[in-house]
C-alpha cells in the first residue's frame, strides 16, 4: 500500500519522520519527492527490510522492530542539492547529494511524502523551514495555470485584437488595438510592454514603415529600456496600454547607451499613470537564485521560462540558461 501526503514547497527543510513498522519482515519505502503534472522524483529516500534501515545509497544505518516507533530527521540543503539525517536524534550522515530520481523535477524542492508501507505501518510528519520561492517553479506555474492544450497561435497568443499591418500610416490597423480577452496571458500584467511607436521600421520585404517594430520596457514610472542596436531616439513617442485597453502615450526625452552592452536606458516627459505597471530589474546577485554548472549556465531542472513579446505582441516563451549581472 503507498500513501501520500502534500507538503507545502520548502527550501532548507528540517523533516522530523516519525515512523512505526508493524511488519519487520515486508520493509517499507518512505520517499520526499517532487510531484508534477506528467512525473515524479524521489529525492530522498529511506527504506527498511528485515528490521535494517538504509538510505537511497543503500548504505545500512540502523534498525527497527515490529510496532516500535523510530525517527528520522532530514535537513534538506536546497541551494547545495544535498542532505544530512539523525535517526533518533544522532547524526547518521552529513552533506550527502541529493541522487534521487532527477527525471522529470523541475527544481528539485519537495511538495510530497511517499510512503510505501505494509499492513497497519504508520508514518508521520512535521516540517519547519524556508518556504520554497524557486523563480523556475513559479514561472512556470504562471504558464500551466493559463495554457490549455486546445489553444493556438492565432488565437490566443496576441496581447492585442486586430493588430494586423499598419500600413505605413501611423493610424493604420493595428493602432490603438484593444486587449484581447483571447490572449492566453491575459491575467498577467504586461502593462509595462509598449505597443507602438512613431519611429517604427522597415522589414526587409517591406516598403513601408511598420510602427509595431521597435520597443521598450518600462522599468520604472519613468524609466524605458531597449535594444541598443534597435533603439528608439530622443524625442520619439512610444505608446503603452493600460488594462482597460486605453492607449497612452509618452514622449522620450533624452537616452544613454551602455558603454558594452546591448542596453540603452531612456527617460519619458512624465510618468507613466498608476494603472501602467513596471517591470522589475533582476538583482545584481541574481546568479545566487540559480543552480549553475561549472560553466556557470544554469542546469536544467533549474531554468525558468522567460517571457517575450515580437512585433505582432504575440508572447513567446524560452528557457534563461545564463544571466549576466551589470551592477
């Protein structure tokens, strides 16, 4: 018989197991482990047979005796992938990896106690520790809560309804485009995004000037930032909307280069309104909220989906494998 119980997602988890084995004989397998959609992981694993108790390296720690109750206590280093646990209050092992079934994780944090017992065995459990914020886990819980798989490009990827080529005119189609309540997305504030501009370009197999190309990112009320290479000028209106799908637009005052990167940062003639939101800049520390490989890219079951947006406003999704800090 396997039990299971959810836990919260923790990082640097203290779990006291107390456990109680009425059949010596027949063993048990108890597991903290990573459940998700389509997979799960057993990170840490305990089992006993014959009254002996091993650890998922099969290493033999102790024992055990019919209806008489034991404890385990596992400290989960979250940040190191590694673990340490006392049985009865001694410490039976210290910095051990975690080496449980990586198949199928996305962060590696636990959310699940499987227990895979025999006859009237009991297991219970209490936890204290950091609750688990993994910035993969949550990006890509904000995608599986909005997606379904009955959804299509041309449907439910634009931010905006009729955004279609402008035509070379400033108010051709597409502009002043209301929200789409087809947009997958449409429950995440993407307010800070622009939509439009009056500088616009040139697609190679176009003639005329399409005002959807070009963009920035509003990062504070009156702060933008934006590609370098395909950068908006000093006194070119960039144009925002807000939820209700007002258009609202503001005028560039002054921009700055960064003197290495692809970055150019520009000021607008007055803040953007309270119902316009901002996006946040990642922390000069940022690399600290990874799992990175020697090469310092950041391993798999670690990498959060990353959101963006082309010119037609449809949103695109990719991996962040690296992050560099500017700081």
């Amino acid at each position: 018989m396997i039990t299971t119980g959810n836990l919260s997602n923790y990082q640097n988890a203290i779990y006291d197991i107390s456990l109680s084995i009425n059949s010596p004989l027949s063993g048990f397998e108890l597991s903290l482990s990573e459940t998700g959609k389509f997979h799960s992981s057993d990170l840490i694993t305990f089992s006993g047979a014959e009254g002996y108790v091993f650890d998922q390296s099969g290493n033999f720690f102790g024992g055990y005796g019919s209806g008489v109750s034991f404890d385990l206590e596992v400290h989960h280093d979250y940040m190191n992938s590694s673990f340490s646990y006392y049985q009865d209050g001694v410490l039976i092992a210290n910095g051990l990896d975690v080496t449980g079934q990586a198949y199928g994780a996305t962060d590696k944090s636990v959310n699940c106690l499987i227990f895979n017992k025999h006859g009237d065995s009991e297991v219970s459990l209490s936890v204290s520790g950091q609750s688990e914020n993994s910035l993969a886990k949550h990006a890509n819980s904000q995608i599986n809560e909005n997606i379904t798989s009955a959804m299509t490009v041309a449907a439910n990827a634009s931010m905006l309804t009729s955004f279609t080529d402008p035509n070379g005119v400033l108010e051709g189609g597409g502009f002043n485009a209301p929200r789409s309540e087809s947009f997958w997305a449409k429950d995440i504030d993407f307010t800070s995004v622009s939509v439009w501009n009056n500088r616009g370009a040139i697609l190679p197999s176009e003639t005329l000037v399409d005002y959807r190309l070009r963009g920035a990112t509003a990062i504070t009320k009156r702060h933008i930032i934006m590609a370098k290479h395909y950068k908006l000028e000093t006194s070119d209106v960039v144009y925002f909307v807000d939820p209700d799908g007002t258009w609202v637009s503001r005028i560039i005052l002054a921009i700055a280069d960064h003197a290495s990167k692809d970055i150019t940062v520009g000021i607008l003639n007055e803040e953007l309104p309270d119902n316009i939101s901002f996006s946040k800049v990642a922390p000069s520390n940022i690399n600290e909220f990874f799992k990175r490989d020697y090469l310092d890219f950041i391993t798999e079951y670690y990498e959060p989906i990353v959101a963006g947006f082309d010119f037609e406003k449809k949103l695109t999704l990719m991996l962040l494998t690296t992050a560099n800090s500017l700081h």
